[in-house]
C-alpha cells in the first residue's frame, strides 16, 4: 500500500483540477482563521522558492502545478 502513495505522490501527482480543487478547499476552511491562512500561504511561499533555488526539485512542477499559481488562486482579489 505504501507503494502506492509513493507512486502516486512522487511520479504520477495531481492533474491541474485536483489541485485546484485542493489549493480552494483549503483556502475555503483556512481564510476564516487569519493565523492559519498566513501560515498556508507562508508555506506554498516556500515551497516555490524551494522549487527555484534547488536543483532537487526541479520536478516537483511536472507532478504538481506550481506554488505560484496556487498563491494566486487564493490571493485575494
């Protein structure tokens, strides 16, 4: 079973509309707690520049879509 996660999360990923629909769930619970939301996007934040700077994720934007495009799904608009 382990197998299958580690497949899924480090080879197959989500498609655009399964993260889309993840990054929006979360945003739907978290932007009532300011406290928790600063901490979401504090960590896709990192995440992003994690994925610029080092060369041991380059991939993590061909199993998932980037960071960048999650911050501005739940910026405010």
């Amino acid at each position: 079973m382990l197998k299958n996660y580690e497949v899924f999360i480090f080879t197959k990923g989500f498609n655009f509309q399964q993260q889309f629909d993840v990054t929006s769930k979360m945003n739907q619970i978290l932007k009532s707690n300011k406290q928790l939301w600063n901490g979401y996007s504090s960590l896709l934040t990192k995440i992003d520049k994690l994925i610029q700077s080092n060369l041991l994720y380059k991939g993590y934007n061909n199993i998932y879509p980037s960071p960048e495009m999650q911050l501005k799904w739940i910026s405010p608009k």
